[in-house]
C-alpha cells in the first residue's frame, strides 16, 4: 500500500473514502488503515435519488419510447436527436434537484 505511507506524512489526518466492493472490507485491508492510524469511510450505498444521471437516462428513455424506437435501425436512427433533447439547462436541474451545488 504506497498511499498509507504519503498519507501518514502529508495528510496524517486524512480519511480514505471506499466504495463496497466486498475487497475493500476484508479485515486485513482495514486493519492496515487502523495500524497506519488513518481512518476509512465507506459510500452510502447507491441511492438514484442522489445520481444525477437517472433523471437524464429517465427523459432520454421516454424519448426514444414516445419515437417507438424499438429496433436496432430505429434506435439508430432515434438516438441522436434523442441525445440532443437533453439541454444544459435540463443537466444544471438534475444536479440541483440531486441537492448538488450549482456549478458556475
């Protein structure tokens, strides 16, 4: 583990932020951060009202549903405008209703 090593020096108040992969929780893993004296969190589990990403997949569905794209030709021909459909103002939204700051 060459991170433990540069945290402990640089950042020795640091906090290492997983995911739950099931590798990261295995005892041996953790209880190298503990000996390092560095703490580990863990990501809430996946919550799609805090991803952005599924209001954007949610319209571009509804689109291609509404064009009754239903065929490999017809998705072809239906997913670009389709795509085009999603505004920066639509993304700026999802971020916001998602509780994400506005970025400027």
């Amino acid at each position: 583990m060459a991170l433990l090593p540069v945290l402990r020096r640089d950042k020795p108040d640091a906090v290492v932020v997983m995911d739950n992969l099931s590798a990261h929780k295995r005892t041996d893993v953790l209880a190298t951060f503990e000996a390092a004296g560095i703490a580990v969190r863990f990501l809430p589990r996946y919550s799609p009202d805090l991803s952005p990403i599924e209001p954007g997949w949610s319209k571009l569905k509804g689109i291609l549903r509404a064009k009754e794209a239903r065929t490999v030709d017809a998705l072809d021909r239906e997913l670009g405008p389709a795509l085009d459909a999603i505004t920066a103002t639509d993304a700026k939204a999802w971020f916001r209703i998602c509780g994400y700051p506005n970025p400027n």
